[in-house]
C-alpha cells in the first residue's frame, strides 16, 4: 500500500476551525433557545396582579399639580412656580388687598 503523505499544518488548522466553529454554533444555538423557553415560561405562568415596580414599593401615581393658594400674610410661604419656592411681600408704596405677591427666594 502506499504510504500517504503527512497531513499538512495549513489542514489540521482548517479542520481544527471547522470543529470549533460547529461547537460554537450548537453551544450558543442551545443557549439562545433555553433562554428563549426560559422567557417565555416565566411570562406565561408569572402570577395574576400589580406587583407595583418589583422592589416592593408601589408604582408612582400621576398627582396633578394644584394652583397654590394666594398670599394672606407677609411673611408667608409660597409657591412662585411648581416646584420654586417663593416668600409672601407686599408691594412697595400700595394699599388695598392686591399689595401682597409671591416673590421668588432663589
């Protein structure tokens, strides 16, 4: 029988990468498809109610912001914009009820 010739480097290489490439292709294709069964047993068996965010503390609700009161008293606080605070001053050289206003603090 002849005698093959040895098997050169540039080929065991090449078989060598092939191999590797299948066992990627299979471990990874395994992994996405549990994963993907994994998600979707979990979302159809999750249980019936309002968890609120997960943490155990409730969902934030929507407050509407409610227009502050008008100034009474000097001295007072107020609100000069949502979310600014502002303190109740009376207008210079003014007399009547219109004289006080919510002036900014910032």
């Amino acid at each position: 029988m002849p005698e093959e010739p040895p098997e050169t480097e540039a080929v065991r290489i090449g078989r060598d990468v092939a191999s590797a490439r299948r066992s990627f292709i299979i471990i990874f294709g395994v992994g996405i498809v549990v994963t993907i069964t994994a998600i979707v047993l979990v979302l159809k068996n999750r249980p019936e109610g309002n968890f609120g965010n997960g943490y155990g503390a409730p969902v934030p609700t929507f407050v509407p912001h409610v227009a502050p009161n008008a100034c009474k008293k000097f001295g007072d606080p107020c609100e000069f914009l949502p979310g600014k605070l502002g303190t109740c001053i009376v207008k210079e050289q003014c007399s009547g009820a219109g004289c006080l206003f919510c002036q900014s603090q910032h």
